[in-house]
C-alpha cells in the first residue's frame, strides 16, 4: 500500500501543478470586474435589523424590495447568480407586507414573523412556486415549480419574501456552479474565482448584497463551500431538523438524513432566527435560545485534516486565521484548545465516496441523468462532450464516468468496510465531542481555487463532506481576507441535536475579527 499511497499522491501533485500552470496561462492577464457601490446602505444589513425597521415603520418592506431588486440588477450581469426571479410578485406582496403593518400589533408580529418584509433566494434546487427548478440540467430548462419546497413555505411564514432563485452545478453533484442552461456563477470578490457549489448562486448574491438571506442545502459541503468562498456565514444543521421535501434531485435512504437546508446569511445575527424560521417545531431539540458560555465549552482542533494522499494540504494562510481563533478563545476566555487527530479521516475520500455510492434503492447518477428514464451511457456522453454536442457539464460526465469504473454492490468487502470505519469514525468523534465540544476544522485547504481549477483537485470537498456523513452540524464562519483578495474562513462543528454551540462561536468570531467584508466598491 505504501507503493500506491506514493503513486497517488504523485499524481496528485502533477495534477495540482498542472492546474495551476492552466490557471496562470488563463487568467494571468484577467481584469477583475468590480462591484459596484452599495447605493442604499439598509442592503448591508442583518436580517433582523431591516425587520425592525419594517416593523417599526422606519422604511417600508417596498423601499427594501425595491433596493434588493436594484442591487441584482447592477450585480447580475457581473456574476450571473440570479436565474430566474419573480420581481412583480414580490413588489405586491411587499404592498401587502406595509398594509398589514399599519392594523397590527408590533409586538405580535416580531414574535410570530421576525422576517416580515424581508426579501430572500433560494438555490435552483428548491422548489419556488411559479420559478424554474431546473437543477442546471438541461433537459429541465423548461420546468417551472409547481409548489413551495417546506422550507421556502416556513420562511414565507415567518414573513420573508422570496425575490427568485440563484445559479447552481448540474444536479447540484459539483462544487462549481455552472451549468448549460445558464453557465457560470463568478466569486463575489473576484471574478475569475469560483463562487462554489452547488450554493453558488447563493453564496455570490449574499454577499454582494443581492439577497438579505438564503436557502441552502448541503449534502457534500454545498452550504458551507460557497458561503467559505464567498466570505459569509453558512450553517449545515443537523440532520432531521429541517425538512427536505420539495427539494431536486429527491433523495433516497441514508442519503436523506445527509442531506440538509440550512441559512445562509452575511451577519451571524441572522442564523438563529432563520434556522427557527426553517426548522418550525424541530427548532425546540436544538436548544438555540439556551445561553451558551464560551468558557464552559470542550474545544478541539485538527490543523491539517487528513495527510490524505488525495486532498491539498491547508493552505498556511488558513492555518494562521485558525490559530488566530485559537489564540483568540483561550485568552478571551480562559480555555485551552487541545490539538487531536483522527486516523480514520486520511481515508475520508474513500469513506464518503463509498458510503454515497453504495446507498440501497438509490438511482445512480447515470439514471438522473436520463431523469430516471434509463442510464445515461458516459462513453457515448464523452464523445459528444469532445465534438461540444453535448448539453451535460464536464464535471457530470467525468462523475458518471468515476460511477461507471467505481460501481460496487452496496454488500461488497470493500463498501463494508468503508460502512464500519465510517461507524467507528463516528463514534470516535462523538465520544471527544460529547455534549459540550467543538471542533475547530478547515472549512476547505485552499483558498478560493480560478475557474475550473476543482477539476484538478476534486476531492478537496471531502474537507466538508464528511461530516455530512457524520451527521454532525458544522457552522462555516469568515475570518477576514487572504493577501491574495479572498476570504478566509473555518468550521466549527459539534455534536448532533448540539447546534447551539457553533452558532454561539460564530456571533463571537464575528465580534473578534469582523465577519463579513463588503466586496463592493466604496
């Protein structure tokens, strides 16, 4: 083993070099298009705060519309987030929003609708009633959502007015947003940079100021990776809190405790009241209106995640940003955070990969790809990717080509086997966690990777994407800018049901080192 470890490892490192020289030739003359100003600062906001002065009638819910509206005018063209929206509709429910204010009590409507006013997105994942759910795929181009997702009808519940939904990969099974039905989402601070998947869209709206709040889902990291890139907040809760339902592609089994709706938001402020908002009556087993004192928390942190012969080693810029965090808790206060390492997680990519593709009852990639209407054959698929006749993405062809090679019965010696280290992974960290831990966890090793770039470094997900198979929640939180204009960022990650105590580290590493940074001009 020792011989293949090399021999992979080597390829790695060829691959990654081999992307970087592609990256320089591409973007080395790239002119990075900047946003434009913020026009009307109430866009820069909490959440919350723009609810309060809705609710108190110091600006009306139409004003606030009608700026997100501008906003993703003026950003839209520059980062192609926003795919379809409902603009109209949501001016009038805005009009409905400032009557009903004017005959109701404010006490009575901030407890019963914190969000009232408030304009939000979703990803092209979640089902918008009367705005295209396309997932990126082609032949969905023409489908319209019939019905509310769950969790779209929750927030509309707590008063939020959905503006549209935003860009994500095909079938969401990428950490690129891009698609052929709409193309490509651009990073917030640099074009040229990804925004990230399959929240991309998200991730690059929120933080240009387009959307107050998003919905995010998370199977893979798709909440955390694009909030990381693009420099906001991103929460993955835990599993069986928030429902699932009206979400596409629909999933199966095991994967559907794997999978998650979480906020996605510029302001920590913003992620309690949303995650109630979202969770409805579930929110009473997160404990999030519990104080939580940082003093009395267990914290753990693992610097490099894995030695993996198959993932980038952190970048060491990130590495410092997580010991500034580190530095920062145990002398606020007076606690040590205790370095540990896991074994099992250098075997995190096989671990993910044959626990997601062995799933009972599942369809297969190739069979969403035909919409379940057969398999998709790859060969033929990557031919007519080659002679640009084909309408699916290189990333889903080149992953249904990895099914294709890498197809096991889900009762075969080597899934098993990845099904117990899994389980004894699990409860490792389960034990050192228990009901007061943390741990402190590269939200991904690099930094925001060029435009295609992931396809020479795929696997980096896994930094995210194991713990979605741990089912734990994790709390993605912004720790300023990189020397190279991109944001810093890690997780924090607690046990299950214990969600309270990452939101908590959020609101203070956002007090400590600012949180969100404006990628705007001026």
């Amino acid at each position: 083993m020792g011989f293949l470890n090399l021999i992979i490892r080597c390829v790695r490192i060829y691959f990654e070099l081999l992307g970087q020289l592609v990256c320089w030739v591409r973007f080395r003359n790239h002119e990075n298009t900047p946003l434009p100003p913020i026009l009307n600062p109430i866009i820069q906001e909490p959440a919350i705060s723009i609810a309060t002065k809705i609710r108190n009638q110091q600006v009306t819910s139409v004003e606030v519309v009608k700026a997100f509206i501008e906003r993703i005018k003026y950003i839209n063209p520059i980062l192609n987030c926003m795919v379809d929206n409902r603009f109209d509709e949501a001016l009038k429910e805005a009009e409905n929003v400032d009557n009903l204010i004017k005959v109701s009590s404010i006490e009575t409507l901030a407890e019963t609708k914190p969000f009232l006013g408030v304009p939000f997105t979703v990803k092209d994942l979640i089902a918008l009633k009367g705005c295209k759910l396309t997932a990126g795929h082609w032949d969905r181009r023409n489908t319209t959502a019939e019905e509310d997702a769950v969790c779209v009808t929750a927030m509309r519940n707590a008063g939020a007015i959905p503006l549209g939904v935003t860009n994500v990969p095909e079938l969401g099974f990428w950490w690129e947003s891009y698609n052929t039905v709409y193309g490509r989402t651009n990073n917030a601070y640099q074009t040229c940079r990804i925004a990230g998947g399959s929240s991309g869209g998200e991730g690059a709206i929120i933080s240009a100021c387009g959307s107050a709040l998003g919905i995010g889902s998370d199977l893979g990291g798709s909440i955390r990776m694009p909030a990381f890139f693009n420099g906001i907040f991103g929460h993955k809760p835990s599993y069986g809190i928030v429902s699932n339902y009206g979400s596409y592609p629909v999933v199966h089994g095991e994967m559907d405790d794997w999978l998650v709706h979480g906020p996605m938001c510029r302001h920590a402020s913003d992620l309690i009241p949303m995650l109630k908002a979202l969770a409805g009556d579930n929110a009473k087993k997160l404990k999030l209106d519990m104080h939580v004192d940082l003093s009395t928390i267990n914290y753990f942190y693992i610097e490099d995640a894995f030695g993996s012969n198959m993932t980038n080693p952190v970048h060491p810029e990130l590495k410092t940003a997580q010991m500034k965090v580190i530095t920062h808790l145990e002398k606020s206060y007076n606690v040590k955070v205790k370095k540990i390492s896991l074994k099992k997680l250098e075997s995190a990519v096989e671990i993910f990969s044959a626990n997601l593709g062995s799933i009972e009852g599942a369809p297969r990639f190739t069979e969403h790809l035909t919409l379940l209407n057969g398999k998709k054959n790859m060969y033929t698929e990557t031919i007519k990717w080659l002679f640009r006749f084909s309408k699916h993405t290189y990333p889903a062809i080149f992953y249904g080509l990895f099914e294709n090679l890498t197809a096991l019965d889900h009762k075969a010696p080597l899934i098993l086997r990845n099904k117990e280290e899994l389980h004894n992974l699990r409860t490792e960290l389960d034990g050192i966690l228990g009901e007061d831990g943390v741990l402190l966890y590269p939200t991904h090793p690099t930094l925001t990777p060029y435009h295609d770039q992931p396809a020479f470094r795929p696997f980096n997900y896994v930094y995210t994407g194991i713990i979605n198979i741990l089912k734990m929640p994790a709390t993605q939180c912004p720790l300023g800018i990189s020397s190279e204009g991109t944001p810093l960022g890690i997780q924090v990650v607690a046990n299950h049901c214990q969600d309270h105590l990452g939101l908590a580290i959020a609101a203070e590493l956002e007090k400590a080192f600012g949180g969100w940074v404006s990628p705007s001009q001026g």
